[in-house]
C-alpha cells in the first residue's frame, strides 16, 4: 500500500520537474524534515490524489488562493505546474484577471508579476 507521502511525491513528479522536485524538497528537508514531509504528504498525497477534480482544475484553484491570500513567495511554483500539467498561457492570465474583483487590483497585479517573471523563465511570448 502506497502512503500518502508516496503519492504526494508520484503526483509532484506530475506537475514539476524532478529538479525543481528534488531542490524543493531537499532544501525544506535540510531545515526542518517535518515539514518538508508534511508539504508532501498532505497537500500533495492526500488533497491532489483525490478523485473529482484534474490537475488542470485543481491548478487554477490553487492559483486563484494564492492570489487572493497575496501569497506570491508560492505562486511561481505553483504557475510552473500549472504550465507543466496543460493549463495554457492564456488561462493562467485569465485565472488571475478572474481575481481583480475578489483580491483586488494590488494582490493580482503582484501575481501579474509573478506571472511575467515565469513566462519570461520560460520564454513564453504573451
């Protein structure tokens, strides 16, 4: 039986490349192991590994939080995977457009800039 760690790894390794994986982890694991278990386990082996939602939905959920909370530290990890799991340029833009009337304009304009910093890494044109 698979735990939920493993999961939250296998379903990473989905949306994140196995260097961005490894460094990730490696470098939460280096300061504080309990934490970097729990940033695998639960969000990834027990939230995303569930059944109803694709990883694409689950995407644009999770951006849109980020957004809304003002959370930018997270929000470039978190537009990579949705990059690498098929939502496309266009809907990652869309997403945080979506959230001017709930976040307001300050806390989706610093997304925007999260959003143009990734595409820029990532030689996207938009």
């Amino acid at each position: 039986m698979e735990t939920n760690y493993e999961k939250g790894l296998e379903m990473l390794g989905k949306m994140v490349s196995p260097e961005i994986l490894q460094d990730t982890v490696e470098r939460v694991k280096q300061f504080s192991p309990d934490m970097a278990k729990l940033i695998v386990e639960f969000p990834y082996g027990s939230i995303y590994s569930r059944p109803g939602l694709d990883l694409k939905q689950r995407s644009l959920i999770t951006i849109s939080s980020l957004v809304t909370q003002g959370a930018e530290g997270q929000l470039d990890f978190h537009i990579n995977a949705a990059l690498n799991v098929g939502l496309s340029p266009d809907e990652v833009v869309e997403a945080i457009m979506h959230c001017i009337p709930y976040a307001g304009f300050p806390k989706s304009l610093g997304a925007l800039g999260v959003v143009m910093k990734v595409f820029k890494e990532r030689n996207i044109t938009y």
